[in-house]
C-alpha cells in the first residue's frame, strides 16, 4: 500500500534479507560472457560494438594514462544506466534512487582522480586551483573558491544522479495517479494526462541513459585534469 | 597552451618569479602560500592561552 509519495523509494526488504542486493545484482545477468569456444553471436558483437563504440568516444581526446581507466569508466557506464533503465520498468526498484549508493561510486571515484593527480603531478594538481591570469588581489579568493568547487564534486555528482532519477520517478507516479484518478471523472482529461505520461516516461528514459553518460564523463574529465 | 612555463620566468624578476598567476611554478606557490597562512590562522587562534576569567573571593 502506498503510504505516501516516497514509499517507492524505500530500501525494499523481504524476511529481513535486504533485496536492494539482488537490483544491484541483477544487471550482470544481462550482459553475456564470451563463448566457450570464443565463437560469437548477434548479441555479443552488438555488445561488443557499443562497448568498444562508447570506449572510444569517451577516451578520444585523452592520454594514454587516462586509457588505463577504461574498463572501470565503461563497465561503471553499463551498471548504471543498467541499473536506471530496469527502473524504467513498473513496480523495479532502482538503487541510483538511494543517495547512500550514488555517494558509494562518486566519493570514492573523485577521491581516485584527486589522489591520482596529486601523486603524478603534484605541481600541476596544485596549480590547477588558480586560473591562469588571475589578478593577484583576488588570488587567495579565487583559490579558496576552486579548493571549494574541488570539494563539492562528489556531492554533485552524487546528488545529481539521485535528484534526476527520484524527481522523474515521483513525477511519473503522480501523473499517473492522476491519470487514473481522472479516468472515470473526466475521461478526456484522463487521456491528456496519459498522453503526458507517455511523453514523460519517454524523457525518463533519455534522462536514464543521458544520467549514466554525464557521471561518467564528468569523472573522465576530472580524470584528464589530474593527467 | 596553458600552464607552460617555456622562456616565460624569465620575464618575472623579484617576487613575481616566484609568485606569479602565470607559470605553473607561480601558480603552486600562490596555492601554497594560501594554504600555509589559512593553517598558521586555524593553529593561531587554536594554541592562543585562553583569558582565565577572573573570581572574586
């Protein structure tokens, strides 16, 4: 029974066995291993294609250091976007909705790409929290903000991907409330709302995927700052 | 392209050669200079003897 808006949100939990680990869990299940025999199928190489299509876009303009980090910024790309678009299905529950799960991959992953830079180019890591150019009577100020904007990174990147996925999520359920709500009141109502919901729940799943791409590019790009 | 310090230093002469918003080296120190006066500030004011208030008997 829905108690109120949130309770979709709620960490679901079944004779006390917390089922968030079998969402987190379940994505691996859609993506297939090599053959036995390295044969392939349509689904691998379609895989393969869009695996090694995103790699490349991702990494083009960067060093061959930051190349290192494909497989992680990949496979962190198809979980996540795994994660959301199974969301996208009535009635899933979708972990990238708990900001403890977005903090777990964004702190960690910042923490990476800061500590990355200060132990390769300590110079450079530190130089880069003054913009070149900059009037020496504003140099502590503008330091103060950029060590500021470098903390707050993982905080964006967490909130941002839990706000995008719950705001689309709770709108989706209220207009559909709506939506049936109206369905025997006002039936031409009722089909404009629903016309809505289709054309919402077509940019939620955009913003799934659009979401997913934009965390990981964000850490690539922090990643080619500290490189 | 930004940051590189090829023949610039040699512009800068005095403190501007080592503080500057220009060079990488410039730059680092201008980070560290902030970063050791914010510190010497939190540690003045956390090791300042405290005023014991004064009781009247």
């Amino acid at each position: 029974m829905m108690v109120n808006s949130f309770s979709q949100f709620e960490s679901p939990v079944f004779l006390t066995i917390p089922l968030i680990l079998l969402a987190l869990i379940l994505p691996w299940a859609f993506y297939p291993s090599r053959l036995h025999d390295d044969s392939s199928n349509r689904t691998l190489t379609l895989q393969n294609w869009f695996i090694g299509r995103f790699a490349k876009q991702l990494l083009a303009s960067s060093t061959p250091k930051v190349h290192l980090w494909a497989t992680l910024l990949v496979s962190l790309m198809l979980y996540i976007i795994s994660l959301n678009l199974l969301g996208m299905l009535p009635y899933t529950f979708t972990p990238t909705t708990q900001l403890s799960m977005n903090m777990g991959l964004a702190v960690p992953l910042w923490l990476a790409t800061v500590l990355v830079g200060f132990r390769n180019q300590p110079t450079l890591s530190l130089a880069h929290l003054l913009p070149e150019g900059t009037p020496t009577l504003l140099v502590p100020l503008l330091i103060i903000i950029e060590t500021i904007s470098l903390l707050i990174r993982p905080f964006a990147l967490g909130v941002r991907l839990t706000a995008n996925l719950t705001a689309g999520h709770l709108l989706i359920q209220l207009i559909a409330t709506a939506s049936l709500a109206f369905m025997w009141i006002m039936p031409a109502i009722a089909t404009l709302t629903s016309i809505l919901l289709l054309l919402l729940t077509l940019l939620e799943i955009a913003v799934a995927m659009i979401q997913a791409y934009v965390f990981v590019l964000l850490l690539s790009l922090y990643l080619q700052e500290n490189s | 392209m930004a940051g590189h310090d090829h023949g610039s230093q040699h512009q800068f002469t005095g403190f501007a050669k080592y503080f500057n918003s220009y060079t990488i080296i410039g730059r680092r120190n201008y980070v560290l200079a902030t970063y050791g006066s914010i510190l010497a500030l939190v540690l003045f004011f956390k090791l300042k003897p405290k005023k014991m208030p004064v009781t009247e008997k």
